[in-house]
C-alpha cells in the first residue's frame, strides 16, 4: 500500500506550496506552475453522455470531481462535481446534482413522447 500522494507546485504568489492529493486526483499539477495559489485546483476522471446521432457520435455533459484547497469564492473548498453546460462549467452539490438529473429524466420523458407523436405521424402517411 502507498502513502498519499503529495505534490508541489510553484506559484509565482505564495512560492513553492505542497499539498497532499486525494485519492481521486487525477491532475497534472505540474502544469500549474507559475500560477497563483488560489487556482490550484484537484480534479478527478471525467465523465460525459455520449449519444449516437444521425452525424455521428457527440459528447455532452462533461463532468468530474473537483476541489480547489486554496480558494474564498463559491462553492468554497470542499469537493463538488462540475458540470459541463452550453461551454461552461458549473459547480454543483448533491441537491444540484439530483435536480440536473431530475431534469434530464423529464427530458427524456418529453423525448420518448415526441418519438410516439412522430411514429405515429410516419404510420398515418401524414409526415409529408
């Protein structure tokens, strides 16, 4: 068994400063040298929905743990999940999570109807 991982990195406001990583880190912290500390960031995997379309494969929704140890604004320094959404990224709690999902369900409920509505268009001849 292994230790914590721990990692420096070198800021060009607070020197060099050494963090310990959690389990699920999975970012490159020597890419944000010469950053500020407060941007130090841990990220996880990512994870998205990926859906076969009539052009091809598309990627939505990327998300992914994340935790920012150095940071004072909003959602603070505690671990939340990101969510990808129309290009940009929105950080959300497990009651935010629930009602994205909430969402999507009723979504897909709205797709499923509107695939009813148009096979039955195609069956009838009247989708002309």
């Amino acid at each position: 068994m292994t230790g914590p991982r721990t990692v420096t990195v070198h800021t060009r406001d607070h020197g060099p400063v050494t963090l310990t990583c959690p389990t699920w880190c999975t970012t490159r912290h020597a890419e944000q040298n010469g950053g500020y500390r407060i941007d130090i960031f841990h990220e996880g995997d990512e994870t998205g929905l990926t859906l076969d379309t009539t052009r091809g494969r598309v990627y939505l929704m990327p998300t992914f743990l994340e935790q920012r140890p150095f940071t004072e604004r909003p959602p603070g320094r505690g671990v939340f999940i990101n969510v990808g959404l129309e290009g940009d990224f929105y950080p959300s709690d497990p009651a935010q999570l629930h009602d994205i999902a909430e969402s999507l369900i009723r979504h897909g409920a709205q797709l499923h109807a509107l695939a009813g509505h148009l096979a039955a268009l195609l069956t009838e001849g009247s989708g002309q």
